[in-house]
C-alpha cells in the first residue's frame, strides 16, 4: 500500500457530489447510514445533499434538495426512523416524474445517488440510471440544460444500501433495521411472557413480515417458541392437529404457557392465508385453552437502533461512498452488503431478481425452491428450530453416550441459551446429558446432575450463567476430574465460556498424556462479553454489553448535550481486547476510543484534547471518550480524566464513568440468543459424531488434536479448530487473540469523529456475484 494511495480516499471526491435519500417503509440504523454517507463524503472532499422525502423530493427539488454539513449529522445515530424522512412516491413511477428528478440532479451538478431502502426503491433507482441518458436528452431539446450541463452529467452513479426489518433481500445476511426490530418484539415477547405463565395461557403473536418469515423464525428461536408459521414453508395439510398435540404435549412436561409465532404473512400449502385469529380460534375450540392474540404492528419499526444496526448502518454507508466515488460508466449500479463480517458489493439487478424469483416461486407454491433462495444462513435456522421444535425428545433412560455440559469464566448473557440447546440437541439424539455447576471446579468436586428436557425451560431468555461458573483452570485438579469423569461415565465435554474456556481446553488436552480418562472429546464454545477467545469473530455475551454500553452512552450524551461544553469519559470492560470500546466507539458516535491493541502516546493524548477543543467552537458542545480497562497501565482512566480537566480549563469541563459489571448482565440481545442456540446445537451434533469415531473396544478413547475443538464463527461460516492449533494465533500474555478483524473498523471510527487520517482503501470490498455466494459459504 503506497503513500499515494493512502492519500487517494481523501482527494477522491473533490469536484464531486452526492446525494443521498431514504425510501419506502422506514428502519431504525437508517439514520446511522446517513450520517456515514455524510461525513465520508465530505472527508472525501465531495459535496452531500441530503434529499427529503425519498424520490418525492427529488421530483419536487427546491427546497428538499439541501446541502449537508458535518454537524448537521450530529446526535442522529441513536434515533430511529430516518430523519431525512421517507415517502411513497407515485410521480418517480412516471417518466414525466423522473424527468424532473433528473433535472433537479443536473442543476447541482450531482452525479452520486445513494438510496437507502427496500427492494422496491432499488429497483426505482436502477430505471432511472438506465435512462438516464435519455432523460438528458429530453432535457437538452426541451432547453432546460445546455449541451455542457448534460455533459458535465453525463452518467449516473448508483449505490443501493438495503433498509428494510424484513431482512427480505436476497445476496445481504442482514438489512439495515432487522436487528433493531428483533430487538423490538423480543422485549414484547419477555413481557408477554410473564404474564403468560401467571395465567397458564397460549399467546398468538403476530409479527411483520408479508412475504418473507425471517422475523418470525429469528423470533421463535430466541424464545423457544412452540411453533412458527412462515409465508417461505407452510404446515402440511394436519397441521391443526400436529399444533395441538405439540401444545398439550408441551403443557404436559411442566410449561405453564405456550407461545405461537405467526409472519404476517402466513400461508398454507394451498396459498390460503393463516391469521393469528384463526389459530387462537383453533386452539380454543380443541383444547380449550385461555388464548389471547397480539399484533405487533408498527411497534416493530419503532425504537432506537441496536447497536448492531448502527454500526452495520456506518460501515455500509462508509463503503457506499467509496464504490459510488470509484464508479465509472461500466459498473453496474451496485448494493453494499455484509456477509458474515466482511464488506461486499453485489450488482444490484442481480439480488432484485433472486428477490423477485422468491415471490415468484412462493406463488407458484415451489415452497422448497424459496427456502433455497433464501440462502443457508435462513435454512439454518429452519433447521434448528424444527429440531427443537418438532422433534419429540425420545422416553427412554438408557442414553446412548453421556455428555456433559459445564460453563467457565465470567458470566455472559447467551450462556444459558447455549446451555438450553446443547442439552435439548443431545436429548434429541439419544445422549444422557449432565450438567456441570461452578466450572472446572465441579467437575473436579462431583458437582454434576443430570438434565432432562424441562431442566431447562425457559433458559433462554435468562441472563448470566445458571449453572454457576468459575474461573478456576483445570491444570491442578486434573486427578479428580479424571475420577469424576470415570465415576459419572462422561464421554464428551461441552464447555462454554471465555479465555479461560479456551486455556482450560488446552490444559485438558496437556493433560490426557498422563490420564487416560481425558481423551475424550470436548468442544469449546466461545462465551464472554470480552470477544477474546482465539478462533472466533464473534462471541456470545458480546453483543449484550455493547448494546448495553451503547444505551448508557446515549444517556451520558443526552446529558452531556444538555449541560453543553462537557466531556465525558468512559471505561468499558474487555481486559487487554479493545473489541467493546471500539464497536460501542462506532455505535455511540464516540470522539475517541483508547485501546491496548493501538498503543496511544502523550502526544495521541494530545491530539484529542485539541481536536475536543475545535469540537467545542462548533454546534456539537459535547464530547464522549471511550477507554478500556487495560489499554494502558500508566494512562489510566483517572489519569486521562485528569489530563482533559486540566487541559480543558474554561473550555470544557470533564466528568468520568466506570461502566463495570453491569456489561455482563442483562437479558441476553435477540443475537445472542439465535447465536447460542445455533453453536450449542452445531457442537452436540458434532459431539455425537465425534464419539462414535472414537468408539473402540467398548471405550471411548480420542487423542487426536481434532478430538478438542474451538467451534468458532470466522468470515462467513462455524468452524471446529483444534485448540492446539490455535496456540499459534494466542497472545497468552493479554489473552487476546494475535489478529483481530474488527481492528480495521478503527479508521471508520476516527473518521466519522472528524479526523484527518489516511483511510486504508486496501481493505476493499470487490463486486461478487450472488448466485456464487449461494452455494458458496454463507455465514451460520
């Protein structure tokens, strides 16, 4: 990477303008992703309108056309909606209407157009760069452009970033607001679940979602619902009475409650509409039962965004700018999306027609050509729900294998969803499961029970870690947990938890060359609000505490925003991995984020107080710095409070917070709950694989480095790593993995905090197709 090059984000749109609007159904993030847009353009040295009122206001121009400025961006991140507002607009669907949007365009002399909507609005944006060329021409004979006008303009540039809570466009994982609205009915859904048990009844919930389930299946996973209904896989023709023997089915191992989740959209084989009404009718007329039906409605696109959809609004928005500043005639209109956790672009048509062939199929009832389309991530989740779902646990005592499950480390919201479904997968497939209380040191002082279906009801919503966890290592009581192991015959050890999870996997396998009983299999699976843990992008427990960061930074904004001139500091945990100060930096809209893994001297200190200091002569008189734990051991946190008191005198004043352990507790996010799900139902599966491999002369014996295993989420997909190759990428010292992805979101984080600094375009999205990606690796 050259100097030049460096310094090429930052010259790239001089003599350029774009324009950016939102369009159709609002989603909470799409403010996030014009704040981006904004503040990357104008550091590109490009000029930003903003367009009010999606297309109607670039049909009608004036006054809805305007130019953006830095602050006029500013405390937009945490509200929902989108502030530039958002309308249906009749006349764009009109040549006549898109004439005048094209004139509009040319007088400003913009060439850039970022629209942030659903399907509908993309598809609206690719006709009129499609035509472009001729509406200029029309222009020019009509006299409404001069001849230079039109070839000052001569093409126009498209990007597309996707905002819709459906999650409904194929070639993106996640559109922007799908997060937030998960967010939304899950804190119904505890709420209503509360009640529900008081009363023993069967609530019918109605979620959005016309033609695409994904709301609805995310929804009945991270709450265990007893059933979904989706438009993409109606029930068979019994499904009335397959529902309610699975709900008295239900009622009879010891739930006082049932919940039913129903997609708007809901159909059945025949393509007739199932409604929330009809299933409540249904079920009091066969079983009687006390039935109430909420709609959730426009609820669901209301509320601040989830930090998730904040910080995938900025990324989106950053390389939005990028690929319509590096567009040429040639590129076709293209969208941004995320798969896994890495950037791409998808050409625009592409992913409008495998949206549109989802449609087409679900009308021609071809129900398992849709759920293809949909992508592996989707069908995973069909997977697992059914299992836990629709499969009944089997009655016998006599388990095939015996597994046992054990958390470690500090407690993370997630554990005991991970928990709940390692147990009700390896019930599924026959094994006995025992649970494991405090971590290491029960399995070596016996304190383990076994864990039948109903043992973990209603885990899944709980934060912490019921079974109890500890960070003790195994190292020094390896002879009684080798006795225990015989003692409860354990062939097989799900452990979830953090680094010391990861550490104590290392110690067991050390281990097995002076016990036998250790050469069984075990699996790790990464649980800690830290995401420290080598093998892994992501880990359960993280994303609670970086939204409950992100809550309490916004309130420590508003008040700071309130008494003006104010600075406030802030410590979040993470020990040596910066993860959590950073994100919550980009989610929060923080000036700065101090972190161990980018050394930071007197002079970087400096810098921020300076640039505090510019801040406070502008409309924006507040300041927000994030700074984990054990960024530094000289830097303190007092000391940097300390430093910008003094340093601030008569121009700011300084306040400081220690967030603490508040960020492990909570009710664990919608993410984190799928996410556990998922990884405790992909390690029992492997588990009961791995077993019968090592099945030898009526003995369980494994000693192959493949036999302990990280099961970790890297790039697009969950991978079983042996803990001994991971050694390698380990700083045991810090405890942090050696290479960290998020780390290159730092130079977004600086830059949307206003500082000049070299954008490291190396990283660069390219254009991927979307039919290669559905048969290639889609994330989990």
């Amino acid at each position: 990477m050259t100097h030049e090059e460096h310094h090429a984000a930052r010259t790239l749109g001089i003599g350029k303008a774009i324009a950016v609007l939102t369009s159709g159904g609002d989603a909470q993030g799409m403010n996030a992703a014009v704040r981006a847009v904004v503040r990357v353009g104008i550091f590109t040295g490009a000029r930003v309108f903003f367009v009010h009122e999606g297309y109607q206001g670039l049909v009608d121009g004036g006054e809805h056309i305007r130019e953006a400025t830095w602050e006029s961006v500013s405390m937009m991140l945490q509200l929902g909606g989108t502030v530039i507002g958002s309308a249906r607009c009749k006349d764009f669907r009109e040549r006549e209407g898109r004439v005048r949007a094209a004139y509009n365009l040319v007088k400003l002399g913009i060439t850039n157009l970022c629209v942030i909507g659903g399907d509908g609005s993309l598809t609206g944006a690719d006709t009129f760069r499609s035509e472009w060329g001729d509406l200029l021409n029309d222009l020019q004979k009509a006299g409404k452009i001069t001849a230079e006008e039109a070839k000052k303009s001569s093409y126009l540039n498209i990007v597309g970033l996707v905002g819709s809570i459906d999650n409904d466009f194929c070639g993106t994982d996640m559109t922007i607001g799908t997060d937030s609205a998960l967010h939304r009915i899950i804190e119904i859904v505890d709420a209503i679940t509360t009640t529900a048990q008081s009363h023993q009844r069967t609530f019918v919930l109605e979620v959005m979602g016309r033609h695409c389930g994904y709301l609805a299946l995310v929804t009945s996973l991270s709450c265990g619902a007893d059933w979904v209904f989706i438009p993409e896989c109606p029930p068979d023709d019994d499904w009335e009475d397959h529902l309610c023997r699975r709900l008295s089915e239900t009622r009879t191992r010891g739930s006082r409650l049932n919940i039913i989740i129903v997609a708007e959209g809901a159909i059945d084989k025949d393509g007739k509409p199932i409604t929330s009404e009809d299933i409540k009718n249904l079920v009091v007329k066969r079983l009687g039962y006390d039935t109430r039906v909420t709609v959730l409605g426009h609820v669901q696109r209301g509320g601040t965004p989830s930090a998730f959809d904040r910080i995938l609004g900025s990324r989106m928005g950053v390389e939005a700018v990028m690929a319509l500043l590096e567009g040429t005639p040639d590129t076709p209109a293209c969208v941004v999306s995320l798969s896994g956790n890495q950037a791409v672009r998808l050409p625009l048509m592409e992913c409008v027609q495998v949206t549109k062939e989802v449609t087409k199929a679900m009308n021609e009832k071809k129900f398992d050509e849709a759920m293809k389309l949909r992508g592996r991530s989707f069908m995973n989740n069909w997977e697992v729900y059914k299992l836990l779902a629709h499969v009944r646990p089997p009655v016998s005592k006599a388990g095939l294998h015996t597994v046992a499950v054990m958390n470690v480390g500090a407690p993370a919201a997630g554990m005991n969803a991970a928990v709940r479904s390692t147990v009700r997968i390896g019930l599924i497939q026959g094994n006995r499961v025992l649970v494991v209380h405090d971590g290491f040191e029960g399995l070596a002082k016996g304190q383990i029970e076994e864990a039948g279906w109903s043992y973990v009801g209603g885990w899944i919503g709980q934060g912490g870690s019921k079974l109890g966890t500890k960070r003790t290592l195994p190292k020094k009581n390896l002879e009684q947990i080798s006795a225990n192991i015989t003692k409860f015959n354990i062939q097989g050890l799900v452990i979830i938890g953090g680094f010391e999870a990861y550490t104590g996997g290392l110690e067991l396998m050390e281990g097995r060359k002076q016990f036998d009983e250790l050469c069984i299999p075990f699996v790790v699976i990464p649980a800690t609000v830290s995401n420290n843990v080598p093998g892994s992008d992501f880990s359960v427990g993280a994303d609670t505490a970086l939204n409950t960061i992100c809550t309490t930074c916004d309130r420590i904004k508003q008040s700071a925003a309130g008494t003006k001139r104010r600075v406030f500091i802030i410590e979040t945990m993470g020990g040596y991995c910066g993860y959590l100060a950073t994100m919550a930096g980009l989610a929060a809209g923080a000036d700065a984020a101090y972190i161990f893994e980018e050394p930071f001297t007197i002079r970087d200190l400096q810098a921020n107080v300076e640039h505090l200091v510019q801040k406070m002569k502008t409309t924006v008189k507040r300041g927000l710095v994030l700074r984990n734990e054990k960024s530094n051991e000289n830097y303190t946190t007092d000391f940097i409070f300390n430093l910008y008191s003094e340093e601030g005198k008569g121009i700011f004043d300084s306040r400081k917070n220690v967030l603490g352990h508040m960020q492990q507790g909570g009710s664990p996010t919608p993410f984190d709950r799928n996410f556990a799900t998922k990884m405790g139902a992909k390690a029992m599966t492997w588990m009961t694989g791995k077993i019968k491999e090592s099945y030898r002369n009526g003995r369980i014996f494994a000693n192959t480095p493949d036999s302990g295993c990280v099961l970790g989420m890297r790039k697009r997909a969950l991978v079983f790593q042996p803990v001994t190759e991971l050694k390698d990428q380990t700083d045991f010292e810090h405890r942090i993995p050696k290479e960290q992805w998020w780390l290159k979101l730092r130079p977004i984080l600086k830059i949307l905090a206003k500082y000049e600094i070299d954008l490291d375009t190396s990283e660069h999205a390219h254009l991927e197709h979307i039919s290669r990606k559905r048969s290639g690796e889609a994330p989990v």
